[in-house]
C-alpha cells in the first residue's frame, strides 16, 4: 500500500533510536552475543554488510539503503536496497548476490543494518524529472535538484556531457542569425514554461511538426532542441523517441521540462493519428482501472514536442479545427542555413549536451511567477493585436496566440540566460507565416469540407449520376444536376448541385476524416452551399425515379461546364477558377431555385442527426 508522506528537514534528528546491543560486527562478520557460563559469547553470522549512507526518493519518500559487501570471490559489491525489504522474508534474496545469510541469521543481519543507519549520511535523490514543489517550495529536477539537494538515480542520459563554452560556441555561429534555428531553440525553452507554469495559467504541451525531405535539416534541428536537456542521438536512454513506438509507451516516456523528438512520422502510413495527437498535446494519459476496479495513475507531462516527418501527419488525423489550435505545423521550411553547418551542429551537440535546461530552470525559480504570466498575457495581446492589423483574425486567433506568447517570451528568456540575441521579431513573423489558423480555407471546416467534396466528385464522377452518366450505374453515390448560376452568400458562383442521401453523405465525410457532420451542415447553411428550410438541414429528394430518401441538396461552387461533359476537369483549375470568383465584386444574381422543383419537407420529418460515427 502507498502512503501520503511529507517530510520536513527542520525536524530533530533522533538522538535515541533502537539499539540491538547484542549484535555487532566483529573482525568483518555479523553475529551475535549469547550468554553461555556467565560471559558473552559472540557467534558470527556471515560476511559482515555495511551501510554507506541512506537515501530518500522525493517522489514517494520511500528509503534506500546503499549497501556493500566483500563477496567470497574477494571483490567488494554495491546494492542499492529498498529499505522496506529489511524483512526476515526479503533479506535472505541478498544470497543472490553474494551475502552470506539464511532464514536463521537474517534477523541478525537485519538488526546488524539498523545500528549503522543511524550513524549514515542521508542523502535525497529523485527518479522523475522536471518541475515539481518540495516543502511547499518550487523546485528543479535535473541530473542534480535545483531547490533542492539531490541527485537523479535513473538511467537516462540528462548529465551535462561537454562544455558550455563549446556548446554556446556552436549557437553563435550556426544559430544566431538563422530564424528557423532560433525558434527551434526558443521552442525548446518554452517547453520549461508551459511546466513552471501549469498550475498558472491554461495551456497546452508546445508541439512543433517538421515536414520535409532529408535535405531540409529537419531532424538536425530537432536534435538540437533536444541538445539542451539530454543527449541527442538515437542510442536509447533518452528523449528521441520513434512513431514505431506505442502511445502508451510515449505517454509513460516523455519527461516534463525536457524537450523530446519523436522521429519517423513517416512510418504511420494510413494510421488515424487523432487520437496521438489529442493526447500527445494534453500529455495527460488515458484512465485505467487496476484488477481490483481502483482507477490507476495517470501519467502527465508538460514539456515542447517536436515531430518529424516526410509527409503531414495533421493530414492523417480528422479535419475538427481542434488539433490546429494545438500544433505548429512547418512544411518544406530548410532548418540548417547549409549541409556544412548542419555536421557542424550534429558533431557539436553528440559531445556537448545537457547544458541548457538545468541554466533556464535555476533562472525561472529565481523569477516570480506572476510577473512572468503578465509577460505571457502581454506578448498574447501583442500576439491578436498583430492578427486584427494583418486583418488574418478569426475564431481560432486567440486560441492559438498564447501558444505563440511562450515562445516569444522564450526568446527574452534566452537572450537573458544565455547572453545571446535572437532576433524575437524574425522569430514572430516566422510563426504567423507558418501559422494553420491565418488562411479562411485552413481555419473554416465547412471550406475543407467542401473541398473535399470537390475531390471525392472529381475522383469519383463515374458513380455520380449526370447528364453524361448512364441511366443506371452502380455504385450510386448521389446525382448531379446542372442549374442556373446563383451567387453563394461566400460570393462563388454555383452553377452544379449534388442531391446525396444522408448515409452515403456520412460515408463521404468519413473518408475525409471530417467527423463533425452537424458543424459542417451548419457552416455550409451559412455559406449558402446547403439548400434546406431555415429549421433544418436535411430534406426529401430524389435521385432515382420517383423514390424519396432523406438527403442533402448541396449547391457546388462550380459553373455547370466545369465537371462532366468529355470528362473530368482538373481539380486544380476548378480550384483556380473559385479562387478568381472570389475576389470578383459582388453581383446580384437572382436564385432561381424553386423548392417543389427538386425536394420536398414532410411536417413530421425528424429534425434530428443520425449519431456520429467514431
């Protein structure tokens, strides 16, 4: 059973602790003294074992004792030893290693360690890492404790290795001065604030996607981002980790403070990334419950994300303008100024890592928080100010600006601590011109959506019914119907509409991994591409003969000519020619849709959406 323990250092030392007098170690044995014939006798038990110091884990307050022993082969061994295992029972599991103790002298040998203990050194250790509070103080997990005297125990590798001087060396020449380096750095610092600051202000873990070819340095600069905390390479004992691995195993993996690669986006194929992304981002593991119906802990961890990858793995998740919101996504961005400087940074970093983050985090416990949230609210309004100016605005700006705000008030942070000079406004630029929430057509879901659609008929033309079609084809995934050309209220002019049936407008949808249906109906409403009366979305219609079917009546932003005929159009022209429309000076075009003419609304039709599918 695990116990809730505090501890407070200013308590006395206990000067009284039991004393088992009748055991002791003589000549390099334990044992014991007996009264035989009126004097004391000492029996010896075993090779003597010896307590070096004693040490507690700051997580759970548990105790270790480090003990040692010579062995029969001469040669000395260490142990560290869980303390709670000083039983008559678990003792004698040291034989494995060479201790000289059974059922009948484990008692002795036990009460042998507890009169050294007392006399030990105690010492903290911790075997997580990152941010955390001891004694009602913040505090710094790193190779050593910031706040706090103690050493980490596990096996990954987060000792400074190097030297700072080479290390910073390195940011001078093949950094400064080249924005997509700087933001990586900044990004990798930003993760320390996002869990300084967790319990201060609401945000999520920074994640930064890098797509591109092998030649772009994607990779060397997230490498280099990872540099700062722990070593860089792809040798285990680390934070790069690999999509091949599971999320349950990435959950359990990824530290806090420190900033982790995970590598070869590439080996998703059609794997639904959704899922990761969401949980990658809230770093807050999924509930379990144990055998015994209690629910488990839950991993969590706040820390900067950097995700490689050929190909976008935003495009492997459904279109919900969620996950834009929680992600940066770089695409086709060249991240090392040259192949040179790019072996520069990879030889630099192998042999000198682990410097930065334990130099930022001592700096941020120095600083007061709340001077440090006002800094991240005002770099968030600057943030939207510039937005509104640059009329790029939405519904999605200020979900995404404080995102933006950390790494900005990173750059100052590193500027500070490390005596550099990022250039912060290239750095903001840089973000707003890479950002997924400043194009209407990234942001909108019923502009994706309609996107697709315009695919899907292009792809598929043949199982629509048309004009060109056949009287009866198989396959059937809806009509198109040429029309007169009416003005949508998004200015596009439509002069195609498509009838669907509503089952097969869910297929449709879920193939474009839009699992939102009710929002996009409600934007397309809006937009004028879905036909209905104002109380609903979906109508009666018809696409073969006289068979009424609930459906949609969607109105295309296409001219009529533009797919069927001797063919299928090339999308991209379709799209090209939208895109012309748009920026056209709005004209009054008279609709000329006549509701009797293609669908008609029974009273008692059900308002109602089918469930979403998962």
């Amino acid at each position: 059973m695990d116990y809730t323990v505090t501890i407070q250092e200013e308590a006395e030392k206990i000067t009284h602790a039991v004393f088992h007098k009748s055991v002791e170690i003589v000549e390099g044995q334990y044992g014991h003294y007996i009264y035989k014939k009126d004097e004391m006798i000492y029996i010896p038990c075993g090779g003597a074992v010896y307590v070096k110091n004693a040490i507690t884990e700051v997580e759970t307050c548990k105790q270790y004792l480090t003990l040692y022993f010579d062995s029969g082969d001469g040669k000395r061994r260490t142990i560290l030893f869980p303390r709670e295992d000083l039983v008559e029972n678990k003792i004698v599991s040291l034989t494995a290693y060479g201790v000289q103790v059974s059922k009948k002298t484990a008692d002795y040998l036990i009460k042998s360690i507890e009169n050294q203990e007392v006399n030990v050194k105690h010492l903290l250790c911790h075997a997580k890492l990152g941010m955390a509070e001891w004694n009602g103080e913040k505090i710094f997990k790193g190779a050593k404790g910031v706040g706090i005297d103690s050493k980490y125990t596990g096996k990954l590798r987060v000792s400074p290795k190097g030297t700072y001087a080479n290390y910073k060396k390195m940011l001078k020449e093949d950094v400064i001065g080249h924005t997509p380096m700087e933001f990586l750095l900044s990004a990798s610092i930003s993760g320390l604030l996002v869990d300084y600051l967790k319990e201060s202000i609401s945000v999520e873990n920074i994640m930064v996607h890098m797509i591109g070819e092998s030649s772009t340095g994607k990779t060397t600069g997230a490498l280099l981002a990872v540099s700062g905390g722990s070593a860089p390479d792809f040798l285990g004992n680390n934070f790069v980790f690999s999509f091949q691995d599971t999320l349950n195993s990435l959950m359990r993996l990824i530290p806090n403070s420190y900033p982790t690669l995970i590598d070869e986006g590439s080996l998703l194929t059609d794997r639904d990334m959704t899922q990761t992304l969401y949980s990658l981002s809230s770093g807050t593991e999924k509930r379990r419950l144990s055998g015994g119906m209690e629910v488990n802990e839950s991993s969590r961890f706040r820390t900067a994300l950097f995700l490689t990858s050929e190909k976008s793995i935003l495009a492997q998740c459904n279109m919900n303008t969620g996950l834009l919101t929680r992600n940066f996504e770089f695409q086709n961005v060249t991240w090392t100024s040259s192949a040179e400087s790019a072996d520069r940074i990879k030889s630099v970093v192998t042999e000198n890592y682990g410097h930065i983050i334990p130099r930022v985090a001592k700096w941020l416990l120095a600083q007061d928080r709340q001077e440090l949230v006002e800094k991240i609210v005002q770099e968030t309004n600057a943030v939207i100010k510039r937005a509104r100016e640059a009329k790029t605005y939405n519904n999605l700006t200020e979900r995404t600006a404080k995102q933006s705000a950390l790494i900005l008030v990173a750059v100052d942070i590193v500027n500070e601590v490390l005596k550099l000079k990022l250039n912060k406004e290239a750095i903001g630029d840089f973000m707003e011109e890479h950002s997924l929430v400043n194009s209407v057509e990234q942001v909108s879901i019923g502009k994706r959506a309609m996107e697709w659609l315009l695919q899907f008929i292009s792809k598929n033309y043949t199982q629509f019914l048309s004009k060109d079609s056949p009287k009866e084809i198989s396959n059937c995934r809806g009509k198109l119907e040429n029309m007169q050309t009416v003005l949508l209220n998004t200015d596009e002019e439509s002069g195609m509409r498509l009838k669907v049936t509503d089952s097969e407008f869910m297929k449709i949808l879920k193939e474009g991994h839009f699992s939102e249906k009710a929002t996009v109906l409600k934007e397309w409403k809006e937009m004028g591409y879905l036909k209905a009366q104002s109380d609903r979305y979906i109508s009666r219609i018809k696409i073969v003969g006289d068979i009424q079917v609930k459906g949609y009546i969607i109105q295309l932003p296409v001219p009529s000519n533009k797919i069927g005929g001797d063919g299928v159009k090339d999308y991209e022209e379709v799209l090209e020619e939208r895109r012309k429309r748009i920026n056209k000076p709005r004209q009054v075009i008279k609709d000329e849709y006549v509701e009797d003419d293609f669908f008609s609304i029974d009273d008692d039709d059900d308002l109602d959406f089918p469930e979403d599918w998962k």
